[in-house]
C-alpha cells in the first residue's frame, strides 16, 4: 500500500517540486475593427499555415485568432510566452484592427453574424466547423477564452511512482490527474467567483433563456455558454465511466469526435484519442474554464496561475475524495449571480479553504508569489466587488454593456505591444534585436525556437539548427528570408487554401 503523498514529499524533501509545475496557454482572441464591429481583413499572410503552425492558428472562423504558447515552467514565464505571440499578433493587425479583450464578443448585426458563419478557409475543419455552428449557434461557437494546460514536475512524478510500488505507470498518472480534474470540477464554483468575467449579453446565444437577468458573473462559464447540452453532460465520476461516455457518444453520432467534449478540464496525452490515454497515461490537464481576463493584457495574470497551482499542489496532497454533489449546480448558481452580490456558503466554504491553502504554503515554504496569490483571492471573497466581473460591470456603458470599455482596453493593450522596443520583448529582451528579429520570423513561419538565457534551437521535424544568441546574423534581405535558408524544406508546411482572400 502507498505511503501518504504528503508522508513522500516530506521524506524525499520534494516540497520544491510541487511548486515547479508547467504551464502552456492557449487563447482565444478576435479581431475586430476599431468601431467594434467585426474585422473581415483577411488572415494575416505573413504567417504560415494553420495547419502546421505551432503557435498562430485560428478557431471557429479567420478573424478569432488562437495563440498557443509552448510550456514553460512557472506563471511568470508562461504569460510571458503568451504575450510575445501576441506581441507578434499586434505587428500583423490592420491600421483600423484591434484584438477584442473580453469572452463575449462586442455586439454584431446580423450581417456580422452570417458573415462569421462562412468566414473560414481552413477547408480541413469545414465539416466540424458547420457542424458546431449548426448544433450551437454562431454566437456561441464566437465566445473566448483561456485553456491553460498544466502538468506536474516529472520529477515529482517519477518520485510519487516509484514510492508506490505499482508496476504501470499510465494507469498511476491517470489516477493522479483525474484526482487533480476532480477536484477543480468540485471548486469551480470558486474559480468562478474569482475570476468570472463575462457578465453581459451581447448577441443572443442558441438555447438561452429569455428571462435571464443580467449583468451575471461569467455566462461563458454557465450551462449556457460554453458547455454541451445539458443532456449530453459527461460525467467525473470515474475517469473509466468518464471514457466510455465519450466513446458512446461519438458512436451514437451525438459528439463529432472527442473534441466535442466542453468540460472544464480535460486530460490529455500526447495521442488524440482515448487508447492513446489509457495506453501512455496523462501528460496534462487542459483547463478550459477561464473568462479572458481584460485588466491582464495577456488575457490571464500570473496570479490567476500561481491559484490554481497552489490549489492543484494542495488537492494533490491532501488526503480527501472531491465532493462532485451538486457541482454543477454551484458552478451555475455563482456564475448567473450578480457579480456583485456573493452567496454566504461561497464566502464561508471560499474562506475556509483558503485559510487551508495558507496554511500549506506555509507548511511547504511556497514562494512569495503563491501567498500574494491567496492574498488577491482573499480579497476578492471578502468583497466582490473587487472580483473581475465586479469590477468589469462598473465599467459598463448606460445601455448595460461593454463596448466602450472594451474598445478602450483593446486601444490601451495594442498601443503598449506597438511601443515595444523589440520584436519579442516581453520574453527575451535580453536577446540582442537580430536574434529577436530571427526568432520571430521562425515563428510566423510556423518553426519552433526553443530559447534559453544564451542561445536558441529553431526546429522543423527532425531538422535543428543551434543559435548563439549574440552571434553575427546575416540579414541583409530580411529574418524570413534568412530563416528559409536554414529551413527550405518549410515550403512544404505551406497551405495556399490558408491565404484564400475574402
């Protein structure tokens, strides 16, 4: 029988390591034009193929971009990966284009509506594309967010295995990280409170209510934003009940494929199938619950982070089974309440964890941003309105919603990323501006650059080429040509049906 997880930490001296988790971030984000309304410029066609591009793709239509940001170890960083590619985003926008900060989209005519309907030319997910805009309504398939992938250090990993004495390790890291995606579904709710930010309504959504009262604290995070149908809720349970549920629905034809799946947290491997998980085990949860936050210019902060970390950290430790009654029920209660207003249980229950998570930051010597972290969630459960969707709906317009305030933020983060001194500055600013001019050209090209304090490897399937950072560069007829160069082969990750002009 396994020892106590907190019993191995402490005698393997393994604290350090529940706080050196890795993040990569994913976010949802739409151009729209400077009044508003929806940006019907093409995809920019300085990027390369959304297809093989690992960072810059493109969601439900070509105007919602989504940034996938490699991961990297600690919030700091991983915000940081973020904002370079959206650095990078800003460059490439028309003169009359910005990136809209919040989840639900600003209001759209019915013109706007349609248009976004068939404004895709990735022709690869044209299927899967009309499928979800038939099954979900446009407005809905039009909401953004955050999906922050997580994963634990390795070495705590190999550790808390080889302590328990069991001879499959896939079996032993589902087991761990279902735990970990069980608790969270069990304190959504709480996630929700914090960090909820779409509290308005501007373009109908398919299935909605008529009467819902607005503001609310996150529609995107209630049974009536994004989520499946109620009648197609795929249970936490048990991660095997969890699994055949999703294997029947896809034969039944009531999901596309696994993707279709909407859960707040999903685990995922490195295949894109069920086997692949059972066979190789989880490498990571995928949270798929966040509001874009628009007082981050990234669209999450480091805070948000270092809470679920520090959260994730102590559910893994603690010797409890996630209370999943009435979980949804929570969730939905705090997300369609006025963002102003808090339940007492969500104050009470709220407090009473975090009086438990001080006390494991402390016990473990947590740094100090996971105590400054609990700190800002103290706050927010003490009065909400300091929370971002009570602090969101102050700034509403007369008629209720969001426009102005959203066209102020999105003018303020495009000025801030325009005034950068160089290409990738939030990042690697250390970086001398050649190397930062190399390094963004592999990435509009869809290359990978793995970066460290003095040198960088840009990668392309098997091919690598190795960078000292303060070497001599020539670019003389510009990055993206010198970068093809080194790679010609990277002609052939290049769709033509991606520069379709619309």
């Amino acid at each position: 029988m396994m020892e106590s997880i907190e019993a191995i930490i402490q005698q393997q001296q393994l604290a350090g390591k529940l706080f050196g988790g890795f993040f990569g971030l994913e976010v949802e984000q739409h151009r729209v034009l400077t009044n508003g309304k929806l940006s019907r410029h093409p995809y920019p066609a300085a990027f390369s193929s959304r297809r093989h591009n690992p960072y810059l793709k493109t969601d439900f239509c070509d105007n919602m971009f989504e940034l996938v940001a490699p991961p990297v170890q600690g919030a700091t960083a991983a915000v940081q990966n973020l904002k370079y590619l959206q650095q990078i985003v800003n460059d490439h926008l028309a003169a009359d284009e910005r990136i809209w900060p919040l989840s639900i989209m600003a209001p759209l005519s019915a013109d706007d509506l349609a248009f976004a309907t068939t404004f895709n030319t990735r022709q690869w997910m044209a299927d899967y594309h009309d499928y979800l805009g038939a099954k979900y309504g446009i407005a809905r398939e039009l909401m953004a967010g955050v999906h922050v992938n997580f994963s634990l250090h390795r070495d705590l990993i190999a550790a808390l295995f080889a302590a328990s004495g069991q001879s499959d390790l896939a079996a032993f890291k589902n087991h761990l990280y279902f735990r970990l995606a069980q608790g969270f579904v069990a304190h959504r709710w709480l996630f929700t409170y914090l960090f909820g930010a779409s509290p308005v309504l501007a373009n109908p959504l398919k299935g909605m209510p008529d009467n819902l009262a607005f503001p609310v604290r996150s529609l995107r995070s209630s049974d009536f934003g994004y989520t499946n149908f109620s009648s197609e809720t795929i249970t936490y349970s048990s991660l095997g009940a969890q699994l055949d549920q999703l294997k029947r629905f896809v034969a039944e034809g009531k999901f596309y494929s696994l993707h279709e799946f909407y859960g707040p947290v999903r685990l995922k491997s490195g295949g894109a199938n069920s086997d692949d998980l059972i066979a190789h085990g989880t490498e990571r949860l995928e949270f798929r619950a966040f509001d874009l936050d628009p007082l981050s210019r990234a669209g999450i902060s480091n805070d948000t982070l270092n809470f679920l970390e520090v959260f994730l950290a102590y559910w893994l430790v603690a010797d409890q089974e996630a209370d999943l009654t009435e979980a949804d029920e929570k969730n939905q209660a705090v997300a369609l309440q006025h963002p102003h207003q808090e339940f007492d249980w969500t104050k009470e229950r709220g407090l009473a964890l975090l009086d438990d998570l001080d006390a494991f930051v402390a016990k473990y010597g947590a740094p100090k941003e996971y105590q400054a972290a609990l700190l800002f969630a103290r706050r927010r459960l003490e009065d909400p309105r300091l929370t971002i969707g009570g602090q969101l709906i102050d700034k509403a317009d007369p008629d209720g919603g969001l426009l102005s305030y959203g066209l102020k933020i999105a003018n303020s983060h495009h000025d801030w990323y325009k005034s950068m001194a160089y290409p990738l500055q939030p990042t690697i600013a250390t970086y001398p501006a050649p190397a930062q001019e190399l390094i963004k050209a592999a990435i509009e090209l869809g290359i990978k650059a793995k970066v460290t304090q003095n040198s960088f490897a840009l990668i392309l399937g098997d091919h690598q080429e190795q960078y000292a950072a303060n070497q001599a560069f020539d670019l003389t007829n510009g990055a993206k040509q010198a970068v093809l160069v080194a790679f010609p082969e990277q002609v052939n990750y290049t769709d033509q049906v991606d520069q379709v002009q619309v």
